[in-house]
C-alpha cells in the first residue's frame, strides 16, 4: 500500500518513502539476525551431539577398562564358561 501512495505521488509520499525505507531497512536486518540465530542454533546442535558422542565413548572406555583390571579368573571349566558368557553377553550389549 506505501508503495502504491508513493506511485500515486500522494501529497505525504515524502514521508510513506521514509516509513517504507525503515521498514525495509528493519526487515532486513529482521532477517540476517534470524539467519544468524539460525546457524547459532545448529552449531549448539552439533556441538550438543558431539558432547553426547564423547560421553557415551568416556563411558564405555570406562567399562572396558573396569573389564580389564578385573582380577576376576576361572577356577574351574563351570566359571570360566559363566565369565565367558557374561563378557560375550557385555559385548552385544554395545
């Protein structure tokens, strides 16, 4: 409609120039801050999923490692297959 008043060369098109101007100028800068935000956003994401990954790989180093300093041995055939099956059914698990 501003527009149309400045083709019209309405007697305030001065001044609906000026407004239709700012708001352009705000509209414009509206969007470049929202594209902005926009990759803040998917960079926190990202960064968010890359923290979880390296937890979850801390967590499983840490297992591993509890699993290897385990004094824990077969004494007979029985337990060994009982330490076997639980490593086997540990090892699935991830």
């Amino acid at each position: 409609m501003g527009q149309a008043l400045v083709a019209e060369n309405n007697y305030r098109s001065p001044e609906v120039s000026e407004i239709l101007k700012g708001l352009n100028s705000s509209w414009e800068e509206l969007v470049q801050l929202s594209r902005d935000k926009g990759r803040r956003l998917r960079q926190a994401a990202a960064q968010r999923t890359y923290n979880r990954t390296l937890e979850d790989a801390r967590v499983k180093l840490d297992e591993i490692e509890k699993e290897l300093e385990s004094q824990t041995v077969g004494a007979d055939l029985r337990h060994c297959k009982q330490l076997l099956k639980k490593h086997q059914v540990s090892s699935l698990q991830t």
